[in-house]
C-alpha cells in the first residue's frame, strides 16, 4: 500500500481521509492535539455559551471503524521532501504523499509584545483561556481598587470572529453579569471593537457591514474604525493615534497566517505564511507534496489572490484532492482542478441577529440567525453534540441564563 501522512485534522485533513476508500492506503494522521475542533464556535466557548467539549471531537472515535487510520499525536518539526519523510517529535516517518493540513494561527504581524500580553481564539485550549481570564477579572472587580483596566474589554479585529465575540460579550453584560454580580455596577463595563479598516465584516457585502455595525452599536459596543493597536503591555492599549485604553481583557482576532512548517522551500511561501499551491493543490516545486485549506494559496481566475480561509473551501479542496489521488493510482487521467464556487456567508451577532449574504439575495434579522444556527449544527461533526449544542442554544434562548462560567484552573 502506498503510504500518506496527513499533517492536521482540521476541516481539510478530516475530510481528506473521509473521502478514501478505506483499505486501499497506509494512512498516517499526524495531529498536536488529539481532537478535531470546530472554528465557528469558539466564541461562545469563549463567551460561556457553550462547553468546549461539544465542539471537540477526539480523532480516535472518529476514525475507531477505520484500520487502515493510524494516528500519532506529535509536532511535525521538518519535511524532507527530497528523501519523503517528515521529521517530528515523536521520530521520522516516510511517506509516499504528504498532505498538509495544519490551519492558520494568530497573525500579530511581528509584534512580540501584543503577542505576550493578548488573548488568542483559534484552538478550544485558548477559548477555555478567554473564559477563565475574563470571569476571573470580574471577580477581581469585587476587590481592585484600580478598577478601570477591568471594566473594559477590548476585541482586535472586526472580522466575523471580533463581530460575534461582541455581540456575545454585549448580551453577556445586559443578560447574566448583572445577575452573577450585583455589587458590580456593569454600566460601566465597555465592550470596544477595534477596526483598522472602515467598516466590520470586510469581506461580506456593504448590506451586512451596515447592518452588522448598526446591530453592535445598539448592544452599546463602541466600535473604532480606522484604528490601528501599536502596542499593549498587560495593562495599557496604545493605537496609532496615540490614544490609550486601559484593559487587562484584550483578545486579538486581527488575522491569521499559516502554520507552516519547516522544509518548504522559501519561493513556496507567500506573504500571508500560506504554502503556494496549484490547481491539484500539490505544492509548487515540490513533488507529492500537497496543501489543504488555510494553509494552502491557491490563485485562480476568479480568486488571483487566494480562496478565502472558510471551512468550506478546506472540506471542498480535501474532496478534490482525495479523488484525484485515488484516480492517479489507478492511472486514470483528466484529475479535477478545484475553484471555490461561494455558496454564502454569514455571521451572527446575537440573540435574532444575523447577517447573511448569498449569491442571489442577502438578508438580516431572525430568519438569517436561524439559517446560521441551522447550518453551523449540520457542520458539527457527532449526534450527540449537535444535539448537546441545540439544547444550550434552546435554554440559553429562553432563560438568557447559561450555567456554564466555570473558572477552571490549577489548584495553588
């Protein structure tokens, strides 16, 4: 059997192997952690929405009815393409196809001291962080006298991420903190969203910019376009304007860059950190090497500048790339070059708040919040948590009371 070694379980790696036939390659999924985690909801893991567990899945139960799925948890440390083997923690392995599939991570853009100092939100590990430092700050409000820095929470980034968190911190202060806290007065508790750009979601259409700012106004977010965050200590935001915030709550959601890994080839990296890739995904100027999702650039005529980083372009780049290479082993010829055809996107910002935008109409409101919880439940992956996550978005919608801030930490 030739052998392929996935590197990642993320919506591109899961899929990829899903759509091989089972028994006819040696496959070997190389992952950091031992769960397949689901982007979309980190927020509300965040936002003490919803447990981390219903948005994990581990990657053995997954692949349990699979003998044919070997799976090691590891950090890949270097690719050798020219001898095809991949270097990790844990030993060598070779390979006959490599795909890579190792997402994005937080992009600070070179600024070692936000990066020290800020939270992150693109692992379940980091939401689970978020929660236990933002609960545990409103419980140092009881007993601070410097309380200003812990009023404020400050969000970098008004993507779909920086949008939903907002508005899921905004419902947070009206509906629950005031119930779990009544000697904190949480009038004056400050929810900003800090946007280098003109307007929110700026990858959606001005539709859902307009409607996704007018929503978080009116949940008392203070939104700052056109502001850029120079430095920020622990303590002090500074912008470029040379305005200050004080805040010991800042989470940082201002774009991402590939996890790449060593042994690419230089002229293979592009600006963003992704690994330049063809039409077949397969890495250029490598050979059997290839690419999946976030992590993959891939320019075609209708995106010169790279897919967007959704999860719909990883789970269909990894179904292509899958029935080309059992196509190729078969000697077939006529593989399939992959584009994105964009079906829609969409965000939320709260309780009947949504936007979405589809290529033959774009809407708000109640119905487009249905839409996206109905589809974000499809693309989660058991029965089971679907199931868990619709009774906690059904109890959270009608108690507006979830019983899910715990502070969970070492013992001293």
């Amino acid at each position: 059997m030739k052998k392929i070694i996935v590197v990642g379980c993320g919506f591109a790696g899961l899929q990829f192997i899903n759509h091989l036939k089972k028994n006819v390659f040696d496959i070997l999924l190389i992952d950091k952690v031992n769960h397949h985690q689901f982007p979309p909801l980190f927020y509300q893991v965040a936002a003490s929405q919803i447990e981390p567990a219903t948005v994990s899945f581990p990657i053995r139960k997954i692949f349990q009815n699979r003998r044919d799925v070997k799976i090691r948890m590891a950090n890949v440390l270097a690719v050798h393409s020219s001898e095809k083997y991949i270097e990790t923690s844990i030993g060598q392995f070779e390979y006959d196809y490599l795909v890579i599939a190792t997402g994005s991570k937080t992009n600070f853009y070179g600024n070692q001291q936000i990066e020290e100092h800020s939270l992150k939100l693109k692992s379940s590990f980091q939401a689970m962080h978020i929660r236990n430092m933002i609960l545990e700050n409103f419980e140092k409000l009881l007993y601070v006298e410097d309380k200003e820095p812990y009023y404020n929470i400050v969000i970098v980034g008004g993507g779909a991420t920086g949008v939903e968190l907002a508005g899921a911190y905004a419902e947070m202060k009206r509906d629950v903190l005031p119930r779990d806290y009544p000697d904190i007065d949480f009038s004056k508790l400050n929810i900003y969203l800090l946007e280098g750009a003109q307007h929110t979601l700026s990858a959606m259409s001005e539709f859902s910019q307009k409607h996704s700012e007018r929503y978080l106004r009116n949940m008392g977010v203070q939104i700052k376009f056109g502001t850029m965050v120079q430095g920020y200590d622990g303590n002090v935001v500074t912008l470029g304007s040379g305005e200050k915030i004080l805040s010991k709550n800042v989470i940082w959601s201002a774009g991402v860059t590939g996890n790449l890994l060593d042994g690419i080839p230089s002229d293979s990296i592009v600006r963003s950190g992704r690994i330049k890739v063809d039409r077949l995904n397969k890495v250029t100027s490598l050979q059997d090497v290839y690419a999946l999702g976030d992590v993959a650039y891939m320019e075609t005529d209708l995106y010169p500048k790279g897919h967007p980083q959704l999860a719909n372009v990883a789970i269909g780049q990894a179904k292509n790339l899958a029935n080309n290479i059992q196509k190729q082993e078969k000697g077939q010829t006529g593989l399939k070059e992959y584009e994105y055809k964009n079906l829609g996107t969409m965000a939320t910002v709260g309780r009947n708040k949504a936007v979405v935008d589809l290529p033959f109409a774009k809407f708000k409101g109640t119905f487009a919040w249905l839409i996206w919880m109905f589809l974000h439940l499809m693309l989660i992956l058991s029965v089971r948590n679907k199931l868990v996550v619709f009774i906690n978005w059904a109890w959270n919608y009608v108690t507006k009371n979830s019983s899910l801030r715990l502070i969970l930490k070492k013992d001293d």
